[in-house]
C-alpha cells in the first residue's frame, strides 16, 4: 500500500541528529567530486537516521533520511563496503531478507525535494551494490517513472531509464549483478540515448532523444528521490541488498570518463592504519604507533590490480626518507625495536600498473618503550624468622631487554645484590627487603618489596598465637554446606560430620621453613569416612591465608586440590575409595593421589580409622622429611617414615623460604568429624661443624658454614674456662668462613663457634 512518509521523515531528521561519519578524501573520492556531482551519498555512517551529502554542492546539501517504518532491521548501518578504495570500508544493508519478511520491504533512504535533484537534462547515476537477490524488480535510486531510475530486474541485470514521458526506453546491462559480489552500476542519459555500464564497461545503449520530464509531483510522494526503492512504488520495488557511493552528476559523463572512474578502484589503495603485533603490555594495541622494544612486526593491508610492487621505507629523526632492502611484502619485521628507532615513521609504497600510492596516511611512528613484566610482588609479603636464618626472596620478572636487578635491606643497597634471587641473614626486628629492576636502556623500572621479623630464638607457632603484626589465624570455609574451620575447645576442627566439607586455617605470618619440627594429634571419629582426609601444608599460593581447595569426588581433593600451589603437604587420607587406601603421603602443588599426586602409603599398625587420635611428628631438614606416626590410646603402636623430596622448599615455594603454614580437610558423602590438636610448629636451627684442615707443619685452616645460619662468630681462648674472645674476622670462600692461623709451639690455644642473638 502506497502511503506518504514525508512527515514522520522529517520529524525523525529533527530529534535524532546522528553521529556524524563523512567520507575520506581518497583517490576515488577525489575523481568522483571532480565532475561536480549535484549529490553523493557515501552511506558510510555507523549510527543515527541521516544519510550525510557530501558532494560540496554550493547550491545546497541534500542529506537523505533513512526510515524503517519504526520497524527493526530494516536497515542496518556500517555494514562490510566495496573497499579501502573509499576510505571507510562501510555500507547500507537495505531489507534484509529475515527483517524484510517480518516487516514488510519498507527500508529506504528518503531525500526531500530539492530543485538542483530534479535534473531534466544529461545526468549520470552512480551506486556499488551487493546483491543476491532474484525475483523481484527493485529500484535503486528513484526519482518518479517520468524522470531517472536505475533498477535491478527480477533477473538480476541492471537497468537504466531517464523517463522522457514515450514509456520507458531502458537500457538493460548483459551481466548479473545479483553474484554476491561488489559492482559499480552507472547509468548515463547523454541527450541521445540511454546507457548502462557495470564495473566501466558500456553493456548497452539505446537511443533515446528526449530528455526526462522530471518528476511527478501527482503522486504523493512524487516529487521527492529515494535511494533503495521509486517514490511512486513506495515498498512495491524495494531494493534487497548493499549499496553505498551513491552519486548524481548534472552532465554525462563519456565512456572514457567512466572506465577512468572505475579503474581508480584498480589503483593500490590502503587501510587506515599500519598494525603491529601487540606483545601484550598494557597500552600495546595492535593499531597504536606505541610498541615496546624487541621483535615488532609491522603489518599493512594494501588492495588494488594484481600484480602489487611493495616497498617498506622509513624516515628517521633527521627526516631522511630511506628505502628498506628486501622489504617487499605485506608484512615488515623490525628484529630489535631498540630505544635508538624511537621517532622513526615507517610507511610502504604500493605500485601496479595503474598507478601508485605512498600510502602515506598510513604511515606509522614508533615510540619505543623497554616493558617490565613484573609477574607478581616478592610474597609473602610478611615473613618471621629466627636471627641468622638465610631469608631468602626470589622475584619473577620478564622485560623486553635485558633486565638488572638491585636489592637493598631498610633502603640500604646491598652490593652484591644483583640477581633475581637474594639471600639475606635474619636481622634483629623487623626490615623492609626490596628489591628495583631496571631495563638495560633504563626507560623501565619496576619494585617490589617485603617485610619479615628477626627473633632471637625460633618462635613456637600454636593455634593460640598471635603474629608479630598481631595477626592470628585465618579460618576458611562457608558455614553449611561447605564447612568452615572453627576452633573449639583447644581442637581446630576441620569438618564437623556433616557431609561434604571443605575448610582451611592457616596462621596469619609466614614462617622460615628452611628447617622446621612440627607435631599435632589428628583424631577422626565418625561412621563413615568416605572422602575424609587432611593435610599439614606450607604454602605461598596467591591467596595466602585464605588459601583453600575443593572437595573434589567424594572428599579426595582434602581441601588442598587446585588452588594452593607453591607449597608441600604431608597428607593423612581415611578414605578407602577406588585406587585409594588410608594413608599418607608427602605431595606439592595441591595435588592429592585422585589428583596426579603420588600414591597413598600404608602406616603399618597405626590406624587413622579406628577412633583414637594419633600423634603426627614432622622433621624436615636437608629435603627430607621424617614422619612419626603414635596411636595415643596404644603408645606401642609406632610408625615412622622418611621422605626425600629430592629439592629444597625454596623450589616448591616459588623461590622463598618463608611460607604459611596450616592444615585443610574435607569429608565425602560418609562424613566423620576430624580435628587437629596439641600443634606446636617451629623453626630449627641447623647444627654448625667447625671443620680442621692442617697446611703445613705450623699451620692450620678453621672452616665453618657462613649462612644457615649467618650470625655463629668463632671464640678463642687459652682454657676451657675462658675468657673467650672473638677470633680475626674471616673470610668468607664460596659460602665457608675460613680463618687461617699459624701455631708455633705456644699456648695452647681452643677455639668454638658461638651463635650471637639479638641484644636483651
């Protein structure tokens, strides 16, 4: 039904005023507005309802509308276009087939009357379409059947009529248009007849002497043009498909003027911008000119007839333009984007036997930047230690250059400090560790740092303790269906018997593991024990205290399995499911035997199913862990075991040695209630072995170990009963304090290590 838009059009154009999106000034464009044309309409906008004119036409612009009929997805903008021949690659999707059956073919662009449109002379239409329609009769640019109207038939060839009032004398293309495939169509009455191009070639011409009579106000929308359907066919010959450039042009342009037109597509033409491989630093965008120093590679699209001849160049800061040998494809590689290319502007030129283009819009200039990646901050951020003890700190950084690393102590730069890792004796009280990395061109920097407390004496770590930083323990779990951790009359209690649990305590500073004793009393009672288990574990996983695992199938993950990795656990499992048997095992990582961890071990006469609490004694020193397993009901009943590990806890612990330290546990669907008790954690101190090594008849070599720990001094004394005094200082050889001495038949002399510890 033919209805009139003209007030609905007019009033959207008012209260929607769009986004604006104009055309780029390109090599098509500028060919295009030297033949003043009376509009062009490059359909290239993203939003809004207004068809932008930008033809420069001084008598007036005619911006169209497009209208739906408030209807949705009858036209859809910013839809894939012919190229980069015109800049931004967009055009107009008219009726779609899905939004068209829905809702009628009512999508349109709409253009009010204007004098300068209702051309009765030579004129020239031009539109690039993408069609695949069949069938119907569709008008692509209309102005009434008495004036011009360029049409696609029911089977998909081109039509062009300048309506001179004897019917429609129409020239009729040869070739579909309706392949899918971008096509100019131009449509030319040159005063003696009609013709029809597609993509610059002339497929007919028919005479025709009279000019067009204009349009036909008669109708209600007569007088005005419409771009996707006839003005007098108002939805009866909408057109299906994609269009933009659509252009009207005063005169008639020759055979030669149109083919050299459309062979400017054949002209090397470039997209907006150079592009380079992001290497994932912030800020690093493919199609930004900032990179960062390496390997970058430059990356241009460039389309146009075949053969292209491409060639990468660059100019320097002192604008010096220079060619780069052997660069010649699409894609250019900078092997080491150092600081020195900063400023540099890289283009490429592109060549075919149409012309060439510099492409120089293109062009891209690089600020080169060294990036850190600092992988995370030096953890645990809080540390306690016995004076003495070697802390150790390892920091994970990447960098575009070689990076240099620089530790200090309370802001006081250690000399020797240069490496990713770093070792440093406990000091008495608390102090700041930080370390600072910088690039190799020192345009990066990055730090990080962390706090520890020196004690005199190893501290004793209980469920009644407070840290330095006057921080307990964290208990972890959701009360109901997931568990959580409670202390309770002395007992941490673990799961509670009701059935599928998980819960974690860890205390609230980590602590120096390089050598440590634990003990506590495990007591499982229940009726079932399916998925009942527990681990003592140190750890410094990214959670830190609120470390805590899953339950995993019916309780086999014991709260410890994914998530608490860069840690070791000894495990305790009850749960005599598929290949697992009650026992226990020393594992890393969150992994539990269900887990890819190693193979519960039996525990010979002690039973963990049997009701009575078993005392768990730990001994780790020299990668070794020693277990002690005693029924507390049957003293006689004993276990012990031994675990080598086969590397230190500073490899498992992300290069640390400090670390939290607790328990998890988890039930299945047979639950028991499960606590720990009676636990006591501590620090050791390392025994130190003050070695003799003879030189010569009258000499002699004392050794012993400069670190683990730092703070023994050797005394020296002519009696047992002293007094003893402080040896010469010695010289520290590959981790070993050496003194020499010389003996020449004297007093006797005696010599011992003593540990100094902070003063009272």
């Amino acid at each position: 039904m033919k209805r009139s838009i003209k007030a609905v059009l007019l009033a959207a154009a008012v209260l929607l005023p769009p986004a604006v999106s104009r055309a780029q000034t390109t090599a098509y464009t500028a060919a295009l507005l030297s033949y003043g044309p009376l509009a062009y309409w490059p359909m290239n906008e993203s939003n809004g309802v207004t068809a932008y004119d930008d033809a420069r036409n001084p008598k007036g612009t005619n911006n169209g509308t497009y209208y739906g009929g408030n209807d949705p997805g009858v036209y859809i903008l910013g839809e894939p276009g012919p190229g980069y021949l015109f800049g931004t690659n967009t055009s107009v999707s008219l009726n779609p087939p899905a939004a068209a059956a829905n809702y009628g073919p009512v999508g349109v662009v709409y253009v009010a009357n204007e004098p300068d449109l209702n051309e009765t002379k030579s004129v020239t239409i031009i539109a690039w379409i993408n069609d695949t329609a069949t069938g119907t009769f569709a008008t692509l640019i209309g102005n009434s059947d008495q004036s011009y109207h360029i049409d696609i038939d029911q089977n998909g060839y081109a039509h062009f009529a300048d309506g001179n009032g004897a019917g429609d004398i129409v020239a009729v293309g040869t070739s579909l248009v309706n392949d899918g495939t971008w096509h100019q169509l131009v449509g030319v009455y040159d005063g003696a007849s009609n013709n029809i191009y597609v993509d610059g070639t002339l497929e007919n011409s028919t005479p025709c002497p009279t000019a067009p009579l204009g349009n036909d106000p008669s109708f209600p929308d007569g007088a005005y043009m419409e771009i996707g359907d006839s003005p007098e066919y108002y939805a009866g010959q909408a057109y299906s498909g994609y269009i933009c450039q659509v252009a009207i042009i005063p005169s008639a342009l020759s055979a030669a003027n149109v083919a050299a037109l459309y062979s400017v597509q054949t002209i090397p033409a470039c997209a907006p911008e150079i592009s380079h491989t992001a290497t994932g630093a912030p800020g690093d965008e493919p199609a930004t000119p900032v990179v960062y120093a390496g390997i970058v590679t430059l990356r241009a699209t460039v389309v146009g007839a075949l053969p292209l001849s491409l060639q990468w160049y660059y100019i320097d800061t002192s604008n010096q333009s220079n060619n780069i040998p052997g660069a010649n494809s699409a894609t250019y590689t900078i092997l080491d984007a150092s600081s020195n290319l900063d400023g540099y502007q890289y283009g490429i030129n592109a060549a075919n036997a149409y012309g060439t283009n510099s492409c120089g819009s293109q062009s891209v200039t690089l600020t080169v930047l060294d990036e850190i990646v600092l992988q995370s901050d030096l953890s645990p951020s809080n540390g306690e230690a016995y004076v003495g003890a070697p802390v150790t700190y390892t920091v994970f950084a990447g960098g575009d250059s070689p990076l240099s690393y620089q530790w200090s102590v309370d802001s006081v730069v250690v000399a020797a400090g240069t490496n990713s890792t770093f070792t440093t004796p406990a000091l008495c009280g608390q102090h700041t560790t930080q370390v600072n990395i910088t690039s190799t061109s020192g345009s990066a920097t990055a730090s990080s740092s962390a706090t520890y407390q020196g004690d005199a004496f190893p501290t004793p770590i209980k469920f009644s303790s407070l840290g330095w930083n006057n921080s307990g323990w964290a208990l972890n779990g959701t009360t109901g269906y997931y568990y959580g951790a409670q202390f309770s009359s002395g007992l941490l209690v673990l799961t509670d018997g009701g059935a599928s649990e998980v819960s974690s305590a860890f205390f609230g500073v980590a602590q120096y593991v390089g050598s440590f004793t634990a003990s506590y009393i495990y007591q499982a009672t229940g009726s079932g024990f399916e998925g009942n288990g527990v681990a003592f574990i140190v750890q410094n996983a990214a959670l830190g205290t609120n470390a805590m695992g899953e339950i995993g199938a019916a309780g086999t993950a014991l709260g410890y399995y994914p998530s608490i990795t860069n840690s070791a656990a000894f495990e305790i499992n009850i749960l005599p499911f598929s290949t697992d048997i009650p026992g226990i095992a020393l594992a890393t990582n969150g992994e539990t035997q269900f887990y890819g961890g190693p193979d519960y071990g039996p525990t010979g006469n002690v039973s963990f199913t049997n009701g009575d609490p078993i005392l768990v004694q730990l001994t780790w020193a020299n990668s070794n862990l020693a277990v002690r397993l005693t029924d507390q009901i049957t003293p006689s009943l004993t276990y012990f075991t031994n675990y080598n590990l086969g590397k230190s806890l500073t490899a498992i612990l992300s290069g640390t040695d400090l670390a939290y330290i607790g328990f998890s546990g988890a039930d299945g669907s047979l639950p028991s209630e499960q606590t720990i008790s009676n636990f006591t954690f501590t620090s050791t101190i390392p025994p130190v072995t003050l070695a003799l090594s003879s030189i010569t008849s009258n000499s002699f070599v004392l050794s012993w170990p400069a670190y683990n720990p730092a703070d023994f001094v050797l005394e020296q004394a002519t009696n047992l009963q002293g007094p003893w005094t402080l040896a010469p200082a010695p010289i520290v050889v590959a981790g070993v304090n050496t003194i020499a001495a010389n003996y020449n038949g004297g007093a006797q002399m005696f010599y011992k290590t003593v540990r100094q510890v902070c003063p009272p």
